[in-house]
C-alpha cells in the first residue's frame, strides 16, 4: 500500500492549480510545438521534433506523479493538532544556542517546505528533530554544517 500524503487545505489547493497548469496550458503548448516541428519534414534529423518530445515524456510524468499524490492526499485540519507539542504546521520559534539567534520555523510535508522561508520538511534534519518536542525542550541536530543546538521557545499555530 502507498503511504499518504499530507497537505494542508492551501498545499493541496496549490498542487491541484499546479496539475490544472500543466494539463490545460503546458500540454497544449507542447503538443502544438510538436506538430510544427513535425511539418519540418524528416523526424530523424529534426532537434526540434526530438526535444519537443523529450519536453513531453517529462511533463507527462510530472503529471503523473502529481495525479499519483493528489490520489493519496490527506488534508490536515490544523485546528484540531494540539499546540503543546510540535506537530506537522506547528510554527516553533527556537534559540541556536551557540549564536542567540532566534528563528522562526514552520513545520511541514516535504510537498510544502520553502526553505526561504523557513519553512521546513518534517523529514529534514532539524523538523524530524524539532516533532513531539516542548516548550524548554533542548534538541541537538546534526546538519551538513555540523551540530546545532536549538532550545524551544514558543510553540504556535495559524
């Protein structure tokens, strides 16, 4: 059986926008590119015709693979995740204990993360270190850069 995936109501909305995108606009674009490149004659010898293929196989399986999640999306009501403990789209505000510095890090599915802005995959290092954890709670994390200490500050949810 194929695991689940977790979305909330806006990342499920933006993966059905983006699968809406590349089957109504992208596919068209790319059968239209197609058939022009066929009208230049031999296919054997025509670059256009072969990337326009090649353009293809890779949306098609984008799109597959995006049809293959949507079949297995759970939506998450964040509402009902309790706020003492960090859980999937829990926003932690953590101290590195080494510098001071204090961050501000949502946690969520890998389908949802935008490292920019400091939102992070449950599955990367410091979210998969950060789940179940409480106010005052010290996690030690080992990253590419080397080990980071962070303390819990505060635990909230939006």
């Amino acid at each position: 059986m194929t695991e689940p995936i977790y979305l909330s109501k806006v990342g499920r909305l933006k993966m059905e926008s983006e699968l809406k995108r590349l089957k109504f606009e992208e596919r068209p674009l790319l059968v239209a590119e197609i058939k022009r490149a066929m009208e230049l004659g031999d296919l054997s010898e025509n670059a256009e015709y072969h990337a326009a293929k090649e353009a293809q196989t890779h949306l098609e399986r984008k799109i597959a693979e995006l049809e293959d999640k949507l079949s297995r999306v759970l939506s998450v009501d964040t509402d009902k995740i309790p706020g003492d403990k960090v859980y999937l789209f829990a926003k932690v505000l953590v101290k590195d204990l080494s510098d001071g510095e204090e961050i501000l890090y949502t946690v969520a599915p890998p389908d949802e993360t935008d490292v920019e802005n400091d939102i992070i995959s449950v599955k990367s290092p410091i979210g998969a270190a950060l789940l179940g954890k409480v106010v005052g709670d010290v996690v030690s994390v080992e990253v590419p850069a080397g080990q980071i200490k962070y303390e819990v500050l505060k635990i909230t949810r939006d």
